[in-house]
C-alpha cells in the first residue's frame, strides 16, 4: 500500500504510508487490492507517520497499480 499513497510537505518531502501502524485499524484501513466501480464509495483510513508540525502541501495518488504514473493533489493550508 506504501506505493499507491504519498504526502509531500512544504519542504518536498515524500512520507510513505506507515502500514505496520495500518495493522491496528483492523477493518477500518483502505484495501487497495478491491475494485472499485464508477459510482461506487469506499471509506477506509491511511495511517502516516509524520511531525505533528508539518504542513502538508500536496498527496500523490498513483494512477493504477500497473503503472508508475501519479496524481497530485494540492492541499490547501
């Protein structure tokens, strides 16, 4: 799951999803290996390990799980 999700921070800072710490949601964590139809929603959580103070600035969503391709997602702070 650590591929499919990134944040970026103000200083361009790439933070992978901590998946040990996903361990714990139990059902509540994202699964990324579903498929997911148009019109369909899923809810679940992303746990990261990141500083309490960081500003976060973008989230990188990759496009498919064949491809290396991503979109960017600014966050507005």
């Amino acid at each position: 799951m650590s591929d499919y999700v990134k944040l970026i921070d103000s200083q361009g800072r790439e933070f992978s999803t901590d998946s040990g710490a996903s361990f714990y949601l139990g059902d509540d964590v994202i699964d990324f290996f579903s498929t997911l139809n148009p019109g369909v929603t899923k809810k679940g959580k992303i746990v990261f390990d990141v500083q309490k103070t960081m500003t976060l600035v973008n989230v990188k969503v990759s496009s498919s799980m064949i491809t290396n391709s991503f979109y960017t997602v600014s966050m507005w702070t």
